[in-house]
C-alpha cells in the first residue's frame, strides 16, 4: 500500500483535483439562454420577427414560439456551449414542416441559420429581452 505523502499518491490527487476543474469548466461554459428572445428572420420568400421564450435544464431547452407564419407552438433544443439548436413545430396547410435554427449565442445576442424543411432556407439574429438572462426555476 502507498503512503499518503509518496509521488504516485500526489500525482494521482492532483490528477483528480484537476480532472475534477476541467469538467466543472466545462459545465459552466454552456451559455445561459433562458427567457425570451427577439428574433428576426430573413428567408426567401418571407422575414418576419418572432419571439421565442426558453426555459434551461443545463443543455436543454424548452419554451414556446410565437410568430405571424408559424404560430405559436412549443420549442425543443439544445444549448452546448454557445451552440444552439431549436426546432418549432410548424403545419402551413395541414402539412408538419418544422423550422430549424443552429446558430451561436454570443452573450445577448444570436445568429445562425434558419431551415424550413424541404422549403428554404435562410438566416436569422436575435436579442434577448433586458428583463431575461435568469430563469428562476433553474
């Protein structure tokens, strides 16, 4: 049995010390979305500016979507990092086309891509409400 105080007990510390700062490090670079955000979309044949409310579960998110084409309806994605994925349901003429958006968050701001499966494709930004930023419930 190795003492407390020989090198490969110390190394083997250190190394979990260490481990241990990374995963936590890396825990607490995923970007803080929760709120509501202020979209503007630009596609070729439509633009509009819908908003979009997250709630977070570290890299989940959930909310709703409210916009003049789409409707509203409930958001599902993903956060890792300052990258961001959402798909809101969406059925122009009875016909499910659901939008997708992959973009990066940047503090609060936003920008990617915007894709109307099967449809289009296009580009969108956004900014999140002054009053967002914090989600009480996580």
């Amino acid at each position: 049995m190795e003492k407390a105080d020989s090198p490969k007990v110390i190394f083997a510390t250190l190394l979990v010390a260490a481990f241990g700062t990374v995963i936590g490090a890396a825990a607490s670079d995923t970007a803080s979305v929760a709120g509501q955000w202020k979209l503007t979309v630009q596609s070729p044949n439509a633009s509009g500016t819908p908003t979009v409310t997250f709630s977070q579960d570290g890299e989940t998110l959930t909310g709703t979507y409210r916009g003049a084409s789409a409707g509203g309806g409930p958001v599902m994605g993903t956060i890792k990092g300052n990258n961001i994925r959402f798909l809101v349901p969406s059925q122009p003429n009875g016909v499910s086309r659901p939008i997708e958006f992959v973009g990066t968050v940047e503090g609060t701001t936003m920008k990617g891509k915007v894709t109307i499966r099967g449809m289009e494709e296009g580009t969108f930004t956004g900014t999140q409400s002054a009053s967002a930023g914090s989600d009480p419930g996580h």
